[in-house]
C-alpha cells in the first residue's frame, strides 16, 4: 500500500535526464496537447 499511496518513494531526475527536459504533470500535457489540437 505504501508503494502505491507514495510514501517511501524516492524523487529521481530519470525523466529530465532521457527526455532532455524536466517532467510536467498530466494535467499540463492535456492542456498542451488540447491548445494544440490534438484530438480536433
């Protein structure tokens, strides 16, 4: 349960070091991707 609540869990920068940019939230990416007419 822990695991899955977050709790022990470690912050790492695996995503800014493969992507080449830091992490966004899912909401920012459903704006982004919306403004940009994705699913038009």
């Amino acid at each position: 349960m822990d695991v899955r609540e977050g709790r022990g869990g470690e912050v790492s920068d695996g995503v800014e070091r493969a992507l080449g940019r830091p992490p966004r939230s899912f909401e920012t990416y459903v704006a982004e991707a919306a403004a940009a007419g994705c699913w038009s």
